[in-house]
C-alpha cells in the first residue's frame, strides 16, 4: 500500500519537433481549387509542416522526448511512464509510445498511447497526473505526436489545408506538500466526451474490412460552432473549479485549429490576444501536438515563465472537449 500523501505533477521539461519540409498555400494552391487569400482569411494557417520521406510519428516524438528531458536535465533511466497522445500512431500496434521508448533507451518505462484527437494532449496530461499523484511514478513523458498529412486526402480542399505534423513534449515530475515547489503543476484537469457526434469529425478507415486506407472527414461549420460552445464551457469549468477569474492568468494556450475559433474565445471570454499563445499560422492544426508545441515555443522566448498561471484548452473529434490549469 502506498503512504497517503499528496503529491503534484510539476513540468520540468519541454520539447517539441517540426519535420523540416513546409508546404505554403502557395503550394497547396499550385495543385488545389484554393487561395492563399482563402485559407488565411477562414483559418490564420499560412504554412503547416509535413513528414519527410522515411520519417514516421514515433520520429517526431521522440525528437521532441530528447529536447524536454535535455531541458529538464534527467537522465532518460529515470522516466518511468511514457504516455503518447496520436491518431496517427506508426501502426495499428504496438503503441507508438513503445516506438518512443526503443528510439529514446527509456528502458525503465512502461508506455502507452492515448486517442483523443485533438484533445488528446489534455487526455494524456490528466492520465499522467493520476499517475504521479497516487505515487504510481514519479517522472512521465507526455508526449503529444501526430503526423495528421498521413490520413488527408490531398486532393480534398476542404480539409487537406488545415493540417499539418509536428511533436511536442512535457516532463512532469511527482513533489509532495512538503516541496519547496508543491504549488506549481497541474492544478485540475477538465475531460469531456459525447461519442453522438462522432460523424462530425473522423476518419473512415475500417480495419474489419481492409478497405482501402480513409482519410479525415469534417463537417467544418458544425465543428466551429460545436467549437466555439465546448471550448466555452472547458474554460468555464477550469476557472471556476480552481476559483479564480480570467485576470488571474498569465497564459491561454487553446488548441490551434483555427484562429477564428481563438479570437472567438478571446472575445466571449475577454481575454486580451496578447496573452494567447497562438501557432496556427506557422504549424496549421497539428491536433494533439498543438498544445505542447506552443508550450515549447512560449516557454523557449521567454513568455511563459516559473510560477505563471496557464490554461490549456481543445476540442476535437470524437467528440471531445478538454482543459486544464497549469502553474509553470
Ligand atoms: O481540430 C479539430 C477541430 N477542428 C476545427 O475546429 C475546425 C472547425 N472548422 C473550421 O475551422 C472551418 O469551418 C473551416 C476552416 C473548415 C471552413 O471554413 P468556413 O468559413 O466554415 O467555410 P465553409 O466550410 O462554410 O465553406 C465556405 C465555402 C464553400 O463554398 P460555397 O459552398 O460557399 O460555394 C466551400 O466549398 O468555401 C469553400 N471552401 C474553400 N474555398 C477555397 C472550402 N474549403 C476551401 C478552400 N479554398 N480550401
């Protein structure tokens, strides 16, 4: 039995990865019925990443592992949990997080992968955090991968310029109450699903039938609004479990898929765009990596720092709904 102690999970370490190739719109445009003018006026996406030849998700993921435990300074022995949020594994098994622990010699892991879109980094994250606070492990790589230019079909306008591949990660470390750093870490997470609107957003691959590999579907204006409503209550939920306002937060990093949904948010909740960490318009919608990429990318220049307040949010297929509080 485990002393009964409490405990939180603290970040120490980010990283995160982008396959070098880019696509612009220009380029999408040279093979697409598209613009340059459409795609940045209805989504702030001007270039998306994509896998090079012979690079797969797990390569991405563990780029983006070996970056957050440099920055935490542990020795990768020391890892005791790898969770992997995709829907884009390498295969159907083994888990890509087991793919990650070959590529990174974590040998002392156990490692699994979590499927919850594009909510999946938040997923991954609250997993973690059970973990770490029961004293089931004391230090976890979270890991939000997905190469999504692996499931669109890239003759289909409608969705083929929203995506895009990249990896990012955390390292969490367990501290009980009596730790100089016990009020840092994850404060709550938030998870929501509702598996009825499921057609709104999937990808019709069927393993019973072998048939040929499918591709994301999206009704796209149903998704926004469902967007807009789900996110709405993910923050709502964030702020008043943990019984503080907008203005106590420091940092907002939602979930990239759009920049209308963002600046949707940010008027409903009037929260400044200045303390929205957005990427949407250099990495397009990465689904599960987008969350950990902006950590990396506003921990890095120096916006988000020690003790500050951050709120994560996303919504994405399944559906799914999520959010948590953060002190970096
Ligand atoms: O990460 C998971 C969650 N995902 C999201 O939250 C995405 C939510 N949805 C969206 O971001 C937006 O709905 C989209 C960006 C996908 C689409 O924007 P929209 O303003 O909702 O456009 P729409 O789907 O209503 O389409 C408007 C028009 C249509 O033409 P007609 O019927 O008005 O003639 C589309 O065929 O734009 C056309 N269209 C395009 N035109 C040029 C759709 N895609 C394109 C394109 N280039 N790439």
């Amino acid at each position: 039995m485990l002393p009964n102690v409490a405990r939180r999970s603290v970040v120490r370490g980010v990283g995160g990865y982008l396959p070098p190739k880019c696509i612009t719109n220009a380029d999408l445009a040279t093979n697409l019925d598209t613009t340059d003018e459409w795609i940045v006026e209805r989504t702030g996406m001007k270039q998306r990443h994509v896998l090079a030849d012979g690079q797969n998700t797990s390569d991405l993921a563990a780029e983006a592992a070996k970056l957050a435990l440099a920055d935490a300074g542990f020795d990768v022995q020391t890892i005791d949990l790898i969770v992997v949020a995709t829907v884009t594994p390498d295969h159907p098994f083994p888990a890509t997080a087991a793919r990650v622990q070959a590529k990174i010699g974590a040998s002392k892991a156990f490692a699994f992968d979590v499927n919850a879109v594009c909510s999946g980094f938040i997923y991954a994250l609250s997993v973690a955090d059970q973990y770490l606070k029961t004293g089931m492990a004391k230090r976890v790589l979270v890991i939000g991968a997905d190469a999504m230019s692996k499931i669109v079909d890239w003759n289909d306008r409608a969705t083929a310029v929203l995506f895009g591949d990249g990896a990012g990660a955390l390292v969490l470390e367990a501290v009980d109450e009596s730790h100089v750093d016990y009020e840092r870490g994850i404060h709550s997470t938030h998870l929501f699903s509702d598996g009825c609107h499921y057609d709104l957003l999937y990808v019709n691959t069927d393993l019973a039938t072998a048939a040929q590999p499918g591709h994301v579907h999206m009704q796209g204006r149903e998704i926004f609004k469902s967007a807009i409503k789900l996110i709405g209550e993910a923050v709502e939920t964030v702020l008043s479990s943990n019984n503080i306002t907008i203005a106590d937060i420091d940092w907002f990093v939602p979930h990239q898929a759009n920049l209308r949904i963002i600046e949707g948010i940010s008027v409903h909740f009037k929260i400044p765009m200045e303390k929205m960490v957005v990427t949407v318009d250099r990495h397009s919608n990465t689904s599960a990596a987008t969350i950990p990429l902006a950590l990396w990318e506003a921990a890095r220049d120096g916006r988000i720092q020690k003790n500050h307040q951050v709120v994560l949010e996303a919504m994405g297929g399944g559906l799914t709904w999520a959010s948590a509080l953060v002190k970096w």
